[in-house]
C-alpha cells in the first residue's frame, strides 16, 4: 500500500528524546512505531491499552514508590519470596 498520509503531533523535547532513544534500542524508527500503534488501535477497534483515572489508593501508592517510602528491595527472586514467605 502507498504511504502518503501524514501525522504530526508536538511533544514535549524530553520525552520524544527518551522514546526515541528507546525506540533506537527496539530497531523501530518513529514512524514504524507509529504505523504499529495505528494497527494495535485498529485490530483492538480502540486503544490497546487500558486508560483510567488512578483509584486515590493507587495514586497514593505510585507517589510513595516515585519517592521510595515502603520499597522491600530484594537481591533475587529466591530473596524475594523469602521476604513473602512464599
């Protein structure tokens, strides 16, 4: 199929130089990343991700992880379920 359509979007310097750097890594240029995106919406017929308001407990979780208050760090995953008592 012929490419002729265009997308333009402005974003934000910082985070187009950090999904780009990642999309580097993955061998994506932005538009294959963009034309993949597309097809996701297109195959779910909406977006291939859920998109929700975080629950008040949720964003109060994500605020004290961003900060490190309450983190058990584990050495490995046999140190990890110890500390479970799996």
């Amino acid at each position: 199929m012929n490419k002729t359509a265009t997308v333009r979007a402005r974003l934000e310097p910082g985070l187009k130089e950090k999904v780009e750097e990642i999309l580097q890594k993955l061998g994506l240029s932005t538009t294959q990343a963009i034309t993949l995106y597309y097809k996701q919406i297109e195959m779910n017929n909406g977006l291939p991700f859920d998109v929700v308001v975080p629950s008040a407990l949720t964003k109060r979780t994500m605020d004290e992880t961003d900060s490190g208050e309450g983190l058990t760090l584990c050495e490995d995953a046999e140190d990890m379920f110890k500390k479970l008592g799996i």
